[in-house]
C-alpha cells in the first residue's frame, strides 16, 4: 500500500511514486547497440543521459526499490491540482445504454490542462536543484511546453520550447500561455537550429513532427552551459511521475469498493498510459484480479498496431540514444491530426518490451471516431477532453459494447488525460462532419519502415562484427 498525506478536505495524494521497473527488471535493461552510424543527417552521437541529474537517471533505471519517496516540496506543489477527481460517467453509460460501469480520472484540471505537469514540475526541481539554468524541450500540442514553462517559472528557470508547426497553427493560443509564464517559443521547423533548417528542405509548409522538434531542442541543449533537455514523456522517470495517477485512482476506486477489469488510456510515447496502468497492475497482482490495460492510439500514427519493434531513434537529428522501441520511423510524418500528443513516430522502451511480450493490449481510433467520442462524453458528462483523450474515451466505449448483455456489468476506468479547450477547432469539425479521413496508407508506412529496417541492418552487421 502506498502511504498516502491526508489533506484538508480529508483528500489523499500519494506520497511516493510507484516504481514499475522494480516489477518489471526484465524490461528496464537498456540494451543500446554500442556503436553503430545514424540514419539520418549524419549527426553526432550524443547520449542525452549525462543532461540528466543523478535522481532523474536512477529513477529512469533502479528495479531496487518498489516505491520512490516524493520530495516534500513537490507534494506541496501537487497540492495545488492533486488528487485529481475520478467520477462514474453515468449519463455516458446511459446514453451508450451498455452493460458495463464507466469511470474517468481527470488530469485537466491544472494550469497546463493535461498531465504533463505531474512531470514538468519534478523535472524542473530536480534540475533547479542540480544548478541548471535553463531547461529547453520541443512539444507536440503544446501541452507539455505549456507544462514545462509554468513549472520552470516556479522554480526560476529560463524555458525555451519547439512546438511542432501544424500544431501551432492549430493552437496558437498554447503559444500565448507559455509566453505568458515567460516561455521563449519556436514554430519548428524553425530557422535558429540547424536541424531545423535541414527539415524545412524536407518539410517547406512547416508541418513538423516531434522527432524534429526535439532535435532542435537538442542541438539548443548541447551548445550551452547550464542549460539542458527536458522531455515530456518515454523515459521511465516520466512515466514514474506519472504514476500519481493510477494511485490515486486505486485509493479513489477502492473507496467505491470497486476494482476496474480495463484501464483504457491514449498512447503517445505511453506517459498518461504507464502512469495510469502500471500501479494498476501491481494491485491486480496483489488482489489477485484479472486485469487488461488497453492502450488507444490514432489511425494516423499507429506504432504500435502497425509498426515494427526495431530499435530506432526518438529524434529527427539522431542525437538521442538509440531505443528499442514500436516505431513508425523517426522519418515518418504522421498527417497533422488534431490529437497531436499523440503524433510520435515511437513509443516508450519500457511500453514496446511489455507489448511485445503481450502485457497490454492495443486498438488504434480513426481521428473522426475518437472526436466524435470526445464530443459525447462532453454532451453526457460537461467534460471537454483533449482530442488526445478523446481517443482513450473511444476506446473504453468499444470495450463497453462489446460486452453482452447478459454478462457481468464490465467495470472500465478511462484516464482523460487532458481538457479540449484549446481544440474547439478539431471539434467544430467533427459536429460538421469535415474531418478528413487520416489513415496512412500502406505505401506511405512501408517508406517510412524501410529506413527503420536498413538502420537495423547496420546495427546487426556491426554487432555480428563484434563478435
Ligand atoms: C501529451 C499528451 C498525451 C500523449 O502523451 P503520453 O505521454 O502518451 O501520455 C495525451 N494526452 C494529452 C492531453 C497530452 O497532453
């Protein structure tokens, strides 16, 4: 059990987070080819590891301990915004008229409007506390930069951040809010890095994708002292912060004497989905109850339904260490969805080496589907979710269908890992029926795959070479 502080209203916020890598070892080893040349760009091979303080890379790697205590100053920090609720979405079921209980957690209620911030503000104290300066990051939908550049105002530090073009474009409100906590913002590909001078070659119209977003970051990161790369989800220390999440909902459900048969989330590189399921499983083994976490992702950037576990790189320039991962390919430029967070090429190497030994399950959502799910749970429930979680929400009525009447009612926990305030766009859109259908097509990824496959190549001559 975790220990929980007992707030105010009598509220609990855990107090450590839960280390997965100490039920999972197998899946925590990093096992990074030792030297091969990059695909692309023809880039230096950095390690991004040495940019991380000591707590950050021991809770990204220890299987030793089962819980990391959370620093007392970060508790104070979460208070403002923690618990978050977790609620029953009756009006959805009865809409939906399934046989089945439907519970959402709710991580849009903070300043960034997502869970990002469960991460950003432990990212910027541990930082701020290893004398860094400056954190620099790119970001998807913006709501990690927005994350990122409220937790480095508390902390005093500068916040320099590369948002992906298309969605910029879409929200340039994000651009405002960040500016607003004093945030210095690039539309990548931008014109200040190299990296990002190279890709607009590729990509004139400034769509942009994450893996070149976070390239410019990098490069920022390398050139300067006291100044370093923060990322917003895969590694495992931000899915260790994200834990918060299902611990809370474990305390939460518990107190409705419920245990959830599916916990359903949206999968961009798997920070909300780790950070909602892996407690989860841990309890199911303890209680010795059968349960499946089901990870939704879009139709337009299906990694882990149609892409290959190959190791690859997370960024466009190649200054990330390689992972082995569910990839599309660091080339691939997913069509500029609405859901943006979850446009990423790769996933999260612990995620991909739990999918592969099947630990999860996975469905990918056509992008018109999951607003349209968004849109009825906000007519159901008065809540707007991020096109992102949108997806989650999809996911956990299809799982709900299916179940027949005559069975057991299917108890489902759906994590609504953002609001949508910012997407009325995407979901004006979807009200009027004029979303294009997003589904990449086989040509398209088979392209895209073949420079994952000569990459993996190259890995296996140089290893064979060596031995
Ligand atoms: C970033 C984001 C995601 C996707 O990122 P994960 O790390 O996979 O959780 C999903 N939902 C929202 C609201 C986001 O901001």
């Amino acid at each position: 059990m975790t220990t929980m502080s007992r707030h105010s209203q009598g509220i609990s916020i855990p107090k450590q987070w839960c280390n997965f890598l100490f039920d999972y070892p197998q899946y925590a080893v990093h096992d990074v080819p030792k030297e091969v040349s990059l695909p692309s760009n023809g880039a230096r091979k950095v390690s991004i590891v040495p940019q991380q303080p000591l707590s950050l890379v021991t809770q990204s790697n220890s299987t030793r301990e089962p819980y990391h205590e959370i620093p007392e100053r970060l508790l104070e920090l979460y208070a403002q915004y923690r618990p978050t609720p977790l609620r029953r979405a009756r009006q959805l079921e009865q809409r939906l008229g399934v046989n089945a209980r439907l519970y959402y957690k709710y991580e849009g209620l903070n300043v960034s409007g997502s869970h990002k911030l469960n991460s950003a503000i432990a990212q910027a104290y541990y930082y701020a506390k290893a004398g860094v300066e400056e954190l620099v990051t790119g970001t998807g939908a913006g709501q990690w930069g927005t994350a990122l550049a409220y937790a480095c105002k508390l902390f005093g530090l500068r916040c320099t951040v590369f948002m992906v073009g298309a969605s910029l474009r879409q929200k340039p409100q994000r651009r405002a809010m960040m500016e607003l906590f004093g945030a210095t913002v690039h539309e990548s590909p931008s014109d200040v890095t190299d990296v990002g001078r190279k890709a607009l070659q590729r990509d004139p119209g400034r769509i942009g994708s994450l893996a070149t977003a976070t390239g410019e970051a990098l490069e920022i990161a390398h050139g300067g002292k006291r100044i370093r790369f923060a990322v917003g989800s895969g590694e495992n220390c931000v899915l260790l912060h994200q834990t918060l999440i299902g611990s809370e909902a474990i305390e939460q459900l518990g107190a409705l004497g419920e245990f959830p048969e599916y916990v359903v989330a949206c999968m961009g590189a798997g920070s909300n989905f780790g950070g909602v399921g892996l407690p989860f499983l841990r309890a199911a083994r303890e209680r010795q109850r059968q349960l499946r976490l089901v990870a939704v992702e879009p139709a337009a950037c299906p990694k882990l339904t149609r892409g290959v576990y190959a190791y690859d790189i997370n960024d466009f320039s190649g200054t990330t260490p390689i992972h082995r991962m569910y990839t599309l390919g660091s080339h691939y430029i997913a069509p500029p969805i609405f859901a943006g967070g979850l446009r990423y090429h790769g996933t999260s190497s612990f995620l991909s080496a739990m999918y592969a030994d099947k630990g999860f399950d996975a469905l990918a959502v056509p992008q018109p589907d999951a607003l349209g799910a968004g849109l009825l749970f906000a007519e159901s429930e008065g809540i707007l979710p991020a096109p992102e979680s949108a997806h989650a929400v999809a996911g956990a009525i299809r799982l709900a269908r299916e179940n027949p009447a005559d069975a057991p009612p299917r108890v489902i926990l759906m994590n609504i890992s953002g609001h949508g305030f910012f997407d009325l766009s995407a979901y004006e859109r979807a009200r009027t029926n004029t979303l294009e259908s997003d589904i990449p097509d086989d040509a398209m990824l088979t392209e895209s795959l073949r420079h994952v496959h000569e990459f993996n190549a190259r890995i296996e001559q140089s290893s064979s070479r060596e031995s």
